[in-house]
C-alpha cells in the first residue's frame, strides 16, 4: 500500500494570497526574532494607527475641532479618552481682548477656570468659552441648557456668568450625564478589553511567545507543503510528525538565549504524591537584553537525596541542555541539610568543578528559620506559638466548631456595621480562616497571629460553647484552660507585639521572594526592616500599650495597674570592586585585573558625571538594562561581567516552591503513575 501524505490543504482550501518567504539563512528563527523584536519595541501609539487616526494630531483649540459624531465609532471613545487625558483647553496668562457690552467693555475672566476646572475651555481663534464634556458627549438633547452654544457656537457673553450655572444644572441637567459618562470612560476597570486582559505581564509575554512561535512553524510547513501529522504522535515514537518534532527543536532553542553565558542554580526537593523524590532546577540568567531571567527547566526524579546523587541528576540534566557546571556562577537552595553542609554538601561538590559557584543561603527561608530560633529561644514568644496552635486545633477540630465560629463572627461583624465601627463596600468585612502557625511556611506566624486578633470575640465565645457542651472531661478542662489563659493581658500584649514585629518581617519576607530582586536591594531591605524594628522599640511603646488596653476593655480583659511596675527605659569605590574580582579567579586574569582598572575609572566619569542617563537608576536591574541599551555593555565588557556575576547570585527559592504546588495540580492521587519526563513537561 502507498504511502498518503496528509497536509493541511486536505482540510483548508488554498488561499488566493502567498504567505512572505522567510529568510533562506534561519527559515524559523529569523521570522520569529523578528516579531518578538516588533513586539517588543512597538510603541503604545501603534494601535492608534492601526485605526486610522494620529491622537498626537488632534485640534487643540476647541474651534478648531471636527464635531464627535464626524468621526468614525470605533474612533471615537479613543479620541475622547485622548481628549480627558490631555484636560481642558486652559490659557491662563493669555491677553484675553475686550468686547463692548451696550457701552461696558468685558473679557473673559481666567479666575474662571478655576471655578469650572473640569469643564471650561477656552478658544484663542474665536475669544469663545466651550464646555468639553458637551463636546465629546453629544446627543438629541444637547440643545438644552445652552449646549449648542458651549459646544459648537461658542459662548461669549461675558457680562452673564450665571449662564455657566445654569448650564451646568442640577445633578440630573444634561451636562452632569456627559460628565458621568466621562468619568466612566476613564475608569479602565469597568472596560470589556481590561477584562479579557488581566492576567499578569509574564503570563502574556509567555502566551504570545508560545503564540508566534506555533504561527512560524505552520508558516513553514505551508510554504513548504509539508505533511502536519504524523502515523504515531505518543511518547515512544521516533517520528512524531513535522509539526510537533520542529515545535519541540523551537523549544530547544529557547536556551540560545542563555548563549552559553554564565548562570546561578536554583534547586530545591520534594516528594510528589507517589512517594517520589523530584529535584527542581531552575535557572537564573541576564539575557541578551540585560534582564534578570528566573527559567525553570525541568524537574528530574531522584532516587535518594544524597549528594552525590543529587549532582549526578544536576549534571545529567544540564549536559541534556549543553549546560555545563563549570559557568556556574551562584547557588541558591532552601536550606535542607544535605545541600548545605560545608564538608559533603552539594555546594561544595558543586563549588570542586567551579571555584565561583558562590552559595548564597535563601534569604526568605533564611528569615523564617530566624523567626522559628526566636520563638524557641524566648520563653513568652514560645508560650504565645503553642498556646495559638493549641486553640487552633481545638476550634477548628469538628465542623460544628467551625460553623459556630463563622455564625458567632458574622453576628460581631454585624453588630460593628450596626454601630457604625466598621464601613461597608466592595470587599470589605471577607470572611477570614484560622492560619495554622507552620516552621516551614513563610509568613504562617504573621498571618495566624493577626488573624486571631482579628477573630479573638468569635475564638472565646467558640471556646465557651466547648466548656459546657464538651463530650469528654479532658476536652471542657482543655478549653477552660485555653479560655482563661486566652483572657489575660500578658496574651493580649504579646499577641499585639508579635503581630507589630512580624508585619515588618512579613514586608521584608514578600520582596524576598519577587523574583526580580538581587543582592544589593535585598541588602538595603534587611537594614530598613532594623530600622523600623529600632524605631518600634524606641519611639511606639506608648501607642503599643494603647492599642493593648483598647483592646482588653473590648473583651473586658483586666488591665494591670503600670504604675506599680513600669519602669521607663562609598558608591564608587575601586578597591572594594577589585577585591570582589579577586572572588573570580577563572574569569579575571592578572592582564584582565589592569584592563579592568581602567574601564573603572573610564566608566565612573562617564556614568557618574557625563551621561545623565545612568543618574535615577534603582539598582543593579536597571543598570544592566541601561547598559545593554545604550550599548555601553560593549565599551565596559569586563564591567559589565561583573555586574551579571552580581545579579546571577540568587536571592531566594520562591520560584522553586512555586514548581513544587504546580507539579501538586498535575500529578495528583489519580494520577500518580505519570512518567517523570512527561511531568517535566507539563510543569
């Protein structure tokens, strides 16, 4: 039997139209840079073009402008939002000319602006007052309250002012419905278009990525008149067809923009459903754009977590990429004994094939573990975290507690609305869960002390209800003691404290973990957090103690008298950029190390004292990125080495854990059997 070639024109009828011919030296990857390139550089105004009109062009003067209804209507919402943003047409400090009024010469007022901000314009060309809402918001009943001449004739009656009152009405007037229906047009929030496009910058960069890169290889196969599919399109097939076998070389060379450069790994383990070890890898790189890049890579079942284990699967799975250890230049793990030791660990493996793999311990896991220490070092913060986990459990053990909790908080959030202590609105006065305190959840303390503050009524009135309709003796003794433990000011006081201590440290835990940040930011957010610790121990004692004694005459918690016991209580430095050289000896050389020198001094004149474009720039992202752009990156080559080698040290795993609860969804109790490359690949 003869072989049939299947092609999309047996589905799809040809077209009159021939598709461009892409470039005879990359037939894929030419189109494709091509237009992540246009994509990246076209400029906000190209939709405006697209529709057939210049908003940069439009009339300024209010004479001069073409009426609304003129314009096409898929133009006109553009032109007005054009119109809004710019404001009205105000020349204060114009020679506003004089008119005769039945003997009495009169001009326009400028005060008047003032009066009517939102609304008034001024027409040089024919010494005339407009109304700009009228004018973008025309309609059958524009002739009353004097519209037609505040948006078309122009009024010039100087000697009546009280026609701008009268035009403006009542709230139901005419010109109050055209200015409600301004005010919703900016509300961007309210649009059908912001709708459909709320999800976040990288999940659309990576959409439109995936996007082009289908739209190139379909380009290819038509032009071509090549088959789509192939016999046998599962996992076990050579041949896969042309599509899906150039979609995944496509794939591959995604990493060219690594091009062979220097890289930091991110690698944390874990066990999936099955019971399974899977390591995560990740990559962090400067991209030839000079941008920070955190690309997951895959994730790689491992038998056991030895070390050598773990660096023989990082080997294997970087050489499968053409990725080697020996352009390492960071490390970043979570903190789990087998990686982090000094003598075995698999830094240091890691650090015997590249001297400059620097290990830098994750900074949000590195500050919970701080959180943990304290909370078992200090004796009252330890009582606290064991008495909130108890009551925890205790509340939330039966569903009868927990409908209890939820009835008794909507009564108080109800009596407080009635009472005028809380205010009503779109998302206010949510329900709020019981947060479990966890050593290796980052900000669970937080978030469970300030929910129990929140909850605290609902959690006592819960927990009288268990000492009278408990089952057991040992339970109504538990909530007893928890209940009278629960009201005692000491409690109320540490709760507050800890609250206060850890909303500082919670800030500073959530910029830990954006993706985007390097050394230097998180440097200077660990010494803002000191400081706000200092200033809360130095200057809101006092405050402190006033929100605790609100808080107890709330639940009639007795207040002890304080009387009795209170006692009152260099930037551009180039040695220092030298010696971080020297923690680099494979990439700096003696002959790079005078070479280096130079540029320093070249580029600190240039950056610091000629090029104006380098002075607002908020760390070393944005200096990369200036660097690449204003091709400086060329000039400064070694400088600029050592700028990547200083964003490629990690910061922290949170894209790692972020792997960890996708690969959750995906491989699930139900399908706990999926093939550990196929897993990979979904992830």
């Amino acid at each position: 039997m003869g072989k049939v070639c299947v092609t999309i024109k047996r589905f799809y009828p040809p077209l009159s139209f021939k598709l461009p011919q892409p470039s005879s030296s990359s037939p894929i990857a030419a189109p494709m840079e091509q237009n992540l390139n246009q994509l990246e550089e076209q400029p906000q105004s190209s939709k405006r073009q697209r529709q057939g009109i210049d908003l940069y062009s439009l009339p300024v003067d209010p004479k001069e402008r073409i009426p609304i209804r003129d314009y096409h209507p898929n133009e006109r919402d553009e032109i007005r939002r054009e119109y809004l943003q710019r404001g009205p047409y105000q020349l204060r400090y114009h020679k506003f000319p004089q008119r005769d009024f039945s003997g009495l010469k009169r001009r326009f007022n400028p005060k008047w602006f003032d009066e009517y901000r939102n609304l008034l314009e001024y027409s040089v060309i024919e010494d005339a007052d407009y109304c700009l809402c009228y004018y973008l918001f025309q309609d059958e009943d524009i002739h009353q309250g004097g519209g037609d001449v505040f948006s078309s004739l122009g009024f010039k009656s100087w000697q009546k002012k009280k026609r701008f009152d009268i035009h403006v009405g009542k709230s139901s007037s005419i010109h109050n419905h055209a200015k409600r229906k301004c005010e919703d047009l900016l509300k961007q929030k309210q649009s059908i278009q912001t709708s459909f496009d709320r999800q976040s910058s990288q999940t659309k960069l990576e959409y439109k990525i995936r996007l082009k890169a289908s739209i190139e290889v379909v380009r290819l196969l038509l032009n071509q008149e090549l088959a789509f599919r192939g016999h046998r399109e599962d996992e076990l097939s050579l041949n896969n067809g042309n599509f899906l076998d150039i979609l995944s070389w496509y794939a591959e060379s995604n990493y060219g923009d690594l091009n062979g450069d220097f890289f930091a790994l991110l690698v944390d383990e874990s066990c999936d459903v099955s019971r399974k070890e899977q390591l995560v890898i990740v990559l962090r790189y400067v991209n030839r754009r000079g941008s920070v890049v955190e690309h997951f890579i895959g994730i790689v079942h491992v038998r056991n977590t030895s070390v050598l284990c773990l660096k023989k699967a990082i080997v294997d799975y970087l050489a499968q990429h053409s990725l080697s250890l020996s352009y390492v230049r960071g490390q970043c793990y979570d903190g789990a004994n087998n990686m982090q030791r000094d003598l075995r660990g698999l830094k240091t493996l890691i650090q015997q094939e590249s001297k400059s793999a620097y290990s830098i311990h994750c900074f949000a896991h590195q500050l919970q573990l701080t959180l943990v220490a304290v909370s078992k070092k200090y004796l009252e913060v330890g009582e606290l975290v064991l008495l909130v986990s108890n009551v925890l459990n205790i509340v939330g053990g039966s569903f009868k507690c927990m409908d209890d909790l939820r009835e008794s908080q909507a009564e108080k959030v109800q009596e407080a609305l009635d009472m005028g202590e809380l205010e009503t609105g779109r998302g206010l006065n949510q329900e709020l869960g019981l947060a479990r305190v966890a050593d290796t959840h980052w900000g669970s303390h937080y978030k469970s002390f300030k929910n129990f503050i929140f909850m605290f009524g609902s959690i006592i009135d819960v927990l009288d209800t268990i000492v009278v309709d408990a089952q057991t003796l040992e339970g109504r003794a538990k909530a007893k003691g928890y209940l009278s433990t629960c009201q005692t000011f000491e409690v109320a006081f540490m709760l507050h404290l800890m609250r206060d201590i850890l909303g500082i440290t919670n800030e500073l835990n959530t910029s830990l973990q954006k993706k985007e940040q390097d050394i230097t930011n998180v440097i200077l957010l660990v010494e803002v957090a000191k400081k706000r610790l200092q200033k809360l121990r130095e200057e809101e004692c006092d405050s402190l103690i006033d929100k605790v004694s609100a808080f107890c005459v709330k639940y009639n918690i007795l207040i002890p008298n304080f009387d009795d016991f209170y006692v009152n209580s260099g930037s551009f430095d180039i040695n220092k950029i030298l010696m971080t050289v020297e923690l680099y000896p494979d990439d700096f050389d003696e002959n790079i190390m005078i070479t280096l020198k130079n540029q320093l001094e070249t580029y600190i004149v240039d950056v610091r004292d000629v090029d104006e474009r380098f002075s607002n720039l908020q760390g070393l992202v944005d200096l990369s990125d200036i660097l690449v752009k204003t091709k400086k990156h060329l000039n400064y080559a070694f400088v600029f080495r050592l700028v990547k080698f200083a964003l490629l040290l990690p910061v922290a795993t949170a894209i790692v854990e972020r792997t960890f609860s996708a690969m959750m969804l995906i491989k699930s109790e139900l399908r706990n059997r999926m093939n550990d490359e196929f897993m990979s690949g979904c992830l």
